[in-house]
C-alpha cells in the first residue's frame, strides 16, 4: 500500500520562510510526477508546483520566484521551499504523486496547514 506522508507546515509571519516534506512509501516501482497543490478556506484547490523525475520543473505564476521545489529521488521525497510567504499563501498544502506500483495511479498525503500571519 502507498502512502504519502507529509510534514513541515506552521505558522509564520510574511515574509518569512517554511519548508514542505513530503515522503512517498510502500511496493514503488517509479514516481514520474511529485507536486504540491493548495486549497485556502472557500477556494478550490490549485496547482502550487510540480516536477518530474528528471527534475523538469513547472509553477503557479503567482509562487514563482518565491517558491523552490525538488526532490530526492533516492528516497521518493518531494520537497518545497517557501520564501518571502504572503498571507495569501495561507492554505491547506497537499503532496500529490503520480506512481507507478503495479499500475499508474495518483495520491495525496493528508494535507499540512499553512498559516501566514503576523
């Protein structure tokens, strides 16, 4: 069974900085896709940023420049670095993994609250 754990999420003031984790476990062949993905109080969820195995990177225009995602393939975990926070960055942030394990499915860890506020 895959499962997708998170942590790193807290309450920060603007302009200040967090760091996501977020470590895929179980029977994993490959992992083509990690990303993060936000949903704020009222508002669907979005795309934050995602990066392929390769390392080829995409943003949501509005964290570019501000927010840094990566990963370590060797331990199937994805990573985002959050820099200069506004409060409209406030928002549950969820781990997503296109995986192959046995067959090509997605998942999503449980969600870590983001809170920017001074």
């Amino acid at each position: 069974q895959v499962q997708l754990v998170e942590s790193g999420g807290g309450l920060v003031q603007p302009g200040g900085s967090l760091r996501l984790s977020c470590a895929a476990s179980g029977s994993i062949f490959s992992i083509p896709v990690m990303g993060w993905y936000r949903q704020a109080p009222g508002k669907e969820r979005e795309l934050v940023a995602i990066i392929g195995s390769g390392g080829r990177t995409t943003y949501t225009d509005s964290v570019k420049g501000r927010f840094t995602i990566s990963r370590d393939n060797a331990k199937n975990t994805v990573y985002l670095q959050m820099d200069s926070l506004k409060p409209e960055d406030t928002a549950v942030y969820y781990c997503y993994a296109d995986i192959f394990s046995g067959s090509r499915l997605n998942y999503w860890g449980q969600g870590t609250q983001v809170t920017v506020s001074s």
